[in-house]
C-alpha cells in the first residue's frame, strides 16, 4: 500500500462483496488519479481519512 504524499487531496475506500458480506480490498487513491471498476456483486465505499486510519489499525491488531 502507498503511503498518502500529505500535498495531494486522496479518496479512502473499502471494497465489499455484497454477497458474502466480506471486504475484499481497501486503498487510497489520489483524486486526480482515481478510477473505479468493480464486478457487478461488489461495491466500493468512500470513507473519511479518520475512518480509513481507524479500520486499518483494527484490521492490522487481528
């Protein structure tokens, strides 16, 4: 995973899998930069900077 240049404005975002109810990936991606294409089944949702940093330190203690 890159590390956010703190300059640059980014999107924080989980992908789940709506049938099985999983995350099945997570990233930033710069806005400038920032493209979405999901399988139909998935979704991506957008979160706060705080929120993203939070769920990574929950998913790196388990």
């Amino acid at each position: 995973m890159k590390r956010p240049d703190t300059n640059q404005k980014y999107y924080y975002f989980i992908d789940i899998d709506l049938l099985s109810r999983q995350i099945i990936g997570w990233g930033s991606e710069p806005r400038g930069e920032f493209e979405v294409s999901l399988t139909e089944g998935f979704h991506r949702t957008f979160l706060s900077k705080g929120q993203y940093n939070k769920l990574i330190r929950e998913l790196a203690e388990d």
